[in-house]
C-alpha cells in the first residue's frame, strides 16, 4: 500500500443465487487482467451470506491471481467467532483485512450490547493482537484497512469527534483507510487535508462508484446515507432520465472525470465499487491509460476460462 504510484482496486460482493455467481465469475475474468493491486470482498449482517463472502476470498485466492482482501464488521460478532475467522484467512494466506463497524441487519433481530465488538476500532485492536500472537504465516500479520467518509459519517454529526474516532483507529494500528463513496473530489480533497491537520498520514483510498442506472443511482442515495449529488451530475442525469444508455454514459463519464482529477490530485489509490459487474469499471480503466502492471502475471484468454470454472466449483 505505501508504494510510490496509485494502488487500484476492485470490491466485489457475494452472489446469492448460481446466476449471480455466473455474473460475477465473468466479472472477475473481464478484470483479472488489468491486475488490480487487490480486490476485496463485503461482508453481510448474519448467516448464510457470511459464509459466501469466506469461500468467495479463498476461491478467489485460490484459483486466481487477484489479492483478495475481506471486510469483516463488528455486527452479530462474538471473540471466539471472529479468531476463527481470523485462523481461516491466516491459513489461506490472506494478507489484509477491512475493519469495519457494519451496517445493521435488516431483517434479523439486533441488539448490539450482545456484540464483542461495538466499534471498528475494537476489531483493529484484536487483529493486531492476533498478528502479535504469531499466528498468520507472514511475520507482519494481516494489514489491516478502515473506513472513512469524506462527507461525514451520519451517526456522528459531530466532525471534530468523527475525526478523533478516525484518529484513534489509525492509531490502533490501521494501515490505510478506505473511503465511502463520493460524487464532489472537493470532498474527498478536504477530508485528507483534515486527515493530515489530525496526524493521520496512512494511504487513503478514494472509493469511487459510477452511477449506471437511475435505479442504481436511487439506491445509492438510499445505500450510502448522507452521499451528496452534485447539481452538475443531477443535470446531466435529469437531460437523459428516459435514456438508459445515455445515463450509463453520463454516469461512466463522470465518475472518469472524477477519476483522473484524483490522479492529479496524487490520489494514493482508487476503490472501483463495481457492483459485480465489470463494463463501467474497464471503460474508466481503459480510459485513464492505466499501463497494466508487470508483477501480476496477465492471464490469458484460456487461462481465465479455467478460472471460471476453478472458481465455479
Ligand atoms: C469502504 C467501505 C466498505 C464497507 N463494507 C461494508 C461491508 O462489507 N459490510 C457492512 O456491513 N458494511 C460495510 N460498510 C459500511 C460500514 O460498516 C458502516 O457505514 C458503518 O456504520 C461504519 O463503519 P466504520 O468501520 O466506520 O465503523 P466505526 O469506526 O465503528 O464507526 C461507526 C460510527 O461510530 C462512531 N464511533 C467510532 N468509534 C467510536 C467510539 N469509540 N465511541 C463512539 N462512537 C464511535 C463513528 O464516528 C461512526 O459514526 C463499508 C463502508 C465503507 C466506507
């Protein structure tokens, strides 16, 4: 993460249904070769989905070259639960971890004060206990992430008190910090410069999502509480609403914009969320003239069909 150029990634979420996973087979075979620094995967609120995002990783990690980081929250957590997890990545040789709170589950019962975790910052501090213990094969442990967001997390209104939450995390030891989505670089600009007034200075890695539908742009307001939309995006969304090619190429262009200002910008890395789906991500990724990088071996054609099938099975 501390390298001189940009990182760039990919986040994935786990498929629910065969379908699904076709989809994001494919997806993974259309971006394995523009060898992302890493992907990572999300993490549901309880159950069966967890379980998809740790065979997801290890089969990514397993029958792919791409480096797959998971998130795990804090949500429906005990200790004993979270080590195990964590002994399950330290054998498949996973190298880092997203620390995250969580989103609260929608459709189970909750109670928080049962979790061992209340805050991301809890869960920084066991993995790093965790890699102390000598448990994960590489001597350095699991790098761990943390998330930020450029314009406010809404269950804290306070930013000065966001920010020493922010502080304390980094200062438990997280290694970078992944941010939310956003559609204003001013945001995204500001925010780093108000990392840097409170001492944080680890690699933040701008989350970027470009909108492909007015229904994915709906649930993004919906999804991602307190994002703001710009008028300048808004406009030119409003003129082609009827249109869904047109708002696809509105969405793919901006969020391409937004893309190589952070690179002038001396972004330290940028975040693909791609919802599963690759089209918007390689068209921006074509687009910035990224030269692919030489230490990931490119698979060939033949080879990214044996991935599939490695990863379907
Ligand atoms: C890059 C990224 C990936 C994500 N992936 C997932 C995912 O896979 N699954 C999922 O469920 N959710 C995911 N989320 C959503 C995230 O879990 C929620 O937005 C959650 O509410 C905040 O997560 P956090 O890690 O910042 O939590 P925390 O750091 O715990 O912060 C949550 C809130 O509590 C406050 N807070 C922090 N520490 C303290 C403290 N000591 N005392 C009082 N208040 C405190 C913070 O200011 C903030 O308002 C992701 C978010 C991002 C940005």
């Amino acid at each position: 993460m501390r390298g001189d150029s940009p990182t760039f990634s990919f986040e994935f979420f786990p498929p629910k249904t065969p379908a699904a996973a076709e989809i994001l087979y494919q997806t993974i075979r259309d971006l394995e070769s523009y060898t992302p620094h890493f992907v990572s995967v999300t993490y549901g609120a309880g159950g069966s989905t967890r379980d998809l995002t740790h065979d997801l990783v290890e089969r990514i990690q397993h029958a792919t070259k791409l480096d797959p980081i998971p998130h795990l929250t804090c949500i429906c957590h005990n200790e004993d639960e979270v080590e195990a997890i964590l002994v399950r990545y330290a054998r498949s040789a996973i190298g880092n971890i997203l620390a995250l709170g969580g989103d609260r589950p929608r459709d189970i019962p909750y109670n928080k004060s049962r979790d061992s975790f209340q805050h991301a910052i809890d869960l920084v501090k066991f993995i790093r206990r965790f890699n102390e213990s000598g448990a994960h094969p590489d001597r350095r442990g699991f790098g761990i992430g943390v998330a930020g967001f450029p314009e406010g997390h809404p269950a804290t209104p306070n930013r000065l008190v966001e920010m020493d939450h922010l502080k304390a995390k980094v200062d438990a030891g997280a290694d970078y910090i992944v941010t939310q989505l956003f559609f204003d670089n001013r945001d995204f600009l500001d925010f780093r410069e108000r990392c840097a007034l409170a001492d944080i200075h680890i690699p933040i890695i701008a989350g970027i999502m470009p909108v492909t539908s007015m229904n994915g742009f709906k649930r993004i307001a919906e999804l991602a509480g307190g994002a703001r939309f710009p008028a300048k995006l808004l406009r030119a969304l409003q003129r082609c609403e009827n249109d869904p090619e047109g708002v696809r190429r509105v969405g793919v262009h901006f969020a391409l914009e937004q893309c190589h200002d952070l690179l002038d910008n001396n972004v330290a890395g940028i975040h693909f969320y791609t919802l599963n789906r690759s089209d918007a991500t390689r068209i921006i990724f074509d687009s910035l003239g990224i030269p692919r990088r030489r230490s990931a071996q490119t698979p060939t054609v033949q080879s990214s069909e044996e991935v599939r099938k490695r990863l379907a099975n």
